[in-house]
C-alpha cells in the first residue's frame, strides 16, 4: 500500500501497515483494505466503518451539531419547544401571536331617523370578533356608538350600510365622522337613493367607505347619518331568505395600520428609534432601571423645591368635574372651549317638516308629517302648532286638516284642527293652533271648525293623548278636482 501527503509525495510499498489507536495493525500486505477507521477526536461514538456511515447510535428526535463553546467533537441537539422532527422533517408548531389592535361590530336591527336632516350616530350591538385595544361604548342615550381606543396609533374605520327607500321620489343619505362629540370637517359623504320601485317593493342600496385617522388614546369617533325623508328612508336589517343569510344593517371593522402594534413595544423613543436607548443622570435626577421598571429620583434643592411645589399644589382647587363640583346649564356642561347661548325663547322645538306638493287626488292626502317621541310632552305645557299652507292653482277648493295618530298614516288618526277652506288659484293662510296639555289629554279649540287660528273663544274639545307613548302630527290635503295643487309648506310643532 503507498500514502500520498498534501503535497503528492509517495511513501511505502505494498506490505504498509497501519494501525489503530490501541497499536494493533489493521491489515497487512497487498490483499486487504481498511475496514474502519478510529474516530477518537472526530465524533464521540463508534467508528466510522468502510460503508460510510456512522455506526455509533442515536437517540430520536435528535440533531447532530455542536452547542458546546469552541472547537471540538459533533454533538446531539435537542429539538425544543415549539418544534417537532417526524420524517426528517423540522416543522414550527407555535401559532404566531397576532400584532395590532383590532374589532369587528355588526347590527341585527334596523335603525330609523325621528326627524328630516338630524344626525344619528350608528349603533353596533353585536361584536364579530373579540376586540382587541378597541371597544363599543354607550352615548349618552344608552346606545353603543362610540368607538374608543385604548392606544395611540394609525387606525382604519370601515363600514358598509344598507339604505333602502320606500319614497316615491329620490332621497338622499349623508354620512360623516363625529369624533368625541364634534363633526369632522370634510368627512361627509352624500348617497343619492332613487324612487321606490313599486309601492311594495322599495329602492336598496349598499354604501360603505373607509377613514385612516391619527388617533390618541382615549379619543372617541361616531359614524352618523341623516336623510332628507326620515319616515321612508331606513338602514335597514333583513331577516335571512331563500337562499342568502341575513343582511346586517351596518358593518364595522377597525384596524390598527402602525405605531405602537400590541405585542412589539415601543418604537421610539424622543423620536430616537435605536434599540437601545440610555438616561443620562445629572446632579439633582437620577434614573434606575432594573429589567422593564424605571424609577426617578430627586436629590438637593431640586427634592426640596419638588416636595414644597407638591405642597403648593396640594393646597389648588379640584380638578373640574361636569355635574359634580361645577354646575351645568339645562343639561350642558360648562368645561371646555367656546360660548353656550342661552336662549331667552320659552319655546322648546318637537320639530318641524317642509311639506310635498298634493294634487291629481281628490283623496285625502298626508303632505306633511312629525314624530313626537314618546315622553317628550310634559303635562300643563302648551303644545303649539304652526303652519304655513298654499293654494297654487285649480279653481276648486283645498281642504287641509291636521291630524294625531300613533303611525304615520291617516287610518286610524284623529282629526285636531281643520284650516279654512281655500277656493281657487293663488291662496294662503297661516294656520295656529294651541293645546294644553293634561295628564292624559289634550285640550283645544273644536277640531272640525275650519279656521285659521284659534285666537278666539269657543268650546273646549278632548283628544286622549298618552304622553309616554310615540305620536305623529299630519297636515293632510284634501282637493275637489283632480286639478287642484295644494302643499303644507312648513309644519311646525313647539312647547312652552
């Protein structure tokens, strides 16, 4: 046998023998071959024999390498937590943890306007997903509208609403963003809802948008939305069908798009982003830190001019607090920025209504309409109504009368007042009624009597009126020929 070194230089003959590590020789003469190698220094085990592998043995679920500082033999590594090996195979079996905040809200009812052009926050009162870093809190009525954020961050709002339309003309839907209380400029957007189909079948639509808002914690934002005819324009629910699910009224989703993501601590610091950062002390402040704590502490003058400054303010007012150490004004608080006006009018507003034109009927026709909430009379006020009524043309007459009902719809209501007739083309009048208000009725002027105002003297007239429950004030047309145009211009319902 001959031996080649690094540099190709040939030593031996074929009776070179070569021995292990305990001296005894492995083989002699020209006829055989190595049949093992000693692997003392190389790897712990038994020798690597002449097929190539390694014939020591290992345990399952076990890598070969080297944790073990500096040079030296392989060894086994074992497979940690988290991790699996099966079938050569090392596969990653921890979940990650998600990063960011997050929510998702839905509503199963649908949600009205009480009055014409009003804004009304949207109301989520079912949670999709267990939110994180976000919530639904109630308003001030009880509803869960407000969307609060716990931290500090880049957040997307989206939602998705569903209008529909049971008018029998175009109406319109406006959406903006209300944050803690107060509009956002240039957040409003505008939907156009057309005419009802047939009187069975209205109008759909499906409306939905997205803000990216820079949010502090703490910070509050609503979705609102108004509508130019509150009785036929709803957000709207639908009950599962034949084959879809249900339909929810309206759809949110937040996300948090950057800053400080759950999960990823702080990002920067002074505007410093390093991942390490160092407090430098001085002769008054010192800082000491242990693992996540910080704690700062006051030595000298500066401690003894800190405890008479705590003293000093210790000895100030109460922080303000709405409603507990400061008064409000008819329900408002006086904390903030801005003026309150105070009206000097008695009169407190129900609402008011423009009216649609009436003609090609001789049937009696609602034009105008209010709701009046439940519990919004308030026994020995006077209720006042107010309207501004018009004959444009026909030369027939046009009867308007006003009505009390608990839907908006002439079956059923009961007639409160009758204007004077107008005959022929080019007519007004100004309509006045007054009501007091009783426990359960109302008292006024004699419905049926067709005059303008009731500022005169005549016989008392009854109307029960259940002051907790919801009622609508109608204004109805009634024309003579089918030529005739009449409308209530403006229906107006106050107290005092």
């Amino acid at each position: 046998m001959q031996v080649v070194d690094a540099n190709g230089n040939m030593y031996g003959d074929d009776n070179l023998e070569i021995n292990d590590v305990n001296g005894k020789p492995k083989t002699t003469g020209g006829g055989g071959g190595v049949t093992s190698v000693g692997t003392t220094g190389l790897i712990s085990g038994g020798p690597i024999t002449s097929t190539g592998t390694i014939s020591t043995s290992m345990n399952t679920n076990k890598l070969v390498g080297r944790s073990t500082a500096s040079t030296g033999i392989m060894e086994e590594i074992t497979v940690g937590t988290g991790l699996t090996l099966s079938g050569g195979t090392l596969t990653n079996t921890v979940t990650p943890t998600p990063l960011g905040y997050y929510g998702a809200w839905q509503d199963d009812i649908t949600q009205t306007a009480a009055a014409n052009n009003t804004g009304y926050a949207m109301i989520y009162r079912v949670t999709d997903i267990t939110p994180s870093g976000i919530s639904i809190v109630n308003n001030g009525s009880g509803n869960p509208t407000r969307i609060t954020f716990a931290n500090t961050g880049i957040y997307n709002i989206q939602f998705s609403s569903q209008f529909q339309n049971l008018a029998n003309s175009p109406q319109d839907v406006t959406i903006w963003l209300r944050k803690n209380g107060t509009d956002v400029v240039g957040s409003s957007g505008v939907v156009g809802m057309e005419a009802r189909k047939n009187p069975g079948d209205p109008y759909h639509t499906i409306v939905g948008w997205n803000y990216v808002l820079s949010i502090v914690a703490g910070e509050y934002y609503e979705l609102v939305w108004s509508t130019t005819d509150h009785t036929n324009v709803q957000m709207h629910f639908y009950a599962a069908g034949s084959p879809p699910p249900s339909a929810a009224s309206v759809i949110l989703t937040v996300t948090q798009q950057s800053g400080i993501m759950a999960g990823t601590g702080i990002t920067a610091l002074n505007s410093l982003t390093g991942s390490a950062q160092t407090f430098g002390n001085d002769t008054n402040v010192t800082m000491v830190s242990s693992g996540t704590n910080h704690a700062i502490t006051w030595a000298g003058t500066l401690a003894d001019s800190r405890i008479a400054s705590a003293s000093t303010w210790n000895a100030k007012q109460d922080a303000l607090v709405s409603g507990t150490n400061i008064k409000t004004i008819n329900s408002t608080s006086l904390l903030g920025s801005g003026d309150i006006a105070i009206s000097s009018s008695p009169y407190t507003t129900v609402g008011n209504s423009a009216g649609v034109l009436v003609n090609g009927t001789t049937s009696n026709t609602i034009s105008a309409s209010i709701l009046i909430p439940g519990s919004t009379l308030v026994a020995t006020q006077v209720l006042q109504l107010r309207s501004q009524v018009r004959k444009i043309s026909g030369t027939g007459t046009s009867n308007i009368r006003f009505y009390f009902n608990t839907t908006n719809s002439l079956v059923g209501a009961t007639q409160i007042g009758q204007a004077q007739n107008m005959t022929g083309a080019g007519q007004m009048q100004r309509v006045a009624r007054d009501f007091y208000i009783d426990t359960t009725s109302l008292l006024c002027y004699l419905p049926t009597n067709p005059i303008a105002t009731d500022l005169s003297s005549g016989a008392v007239s009854t109307i029960l009126y259940t002051l907790a429950n919801p009622y609508y004030l109608i204004a109805a047309v009634q024309n003579s020929t089918l030529t005739e145009l009449a409308i209530v211009t403006r229906l107006n319902l106050m107290t005092y």
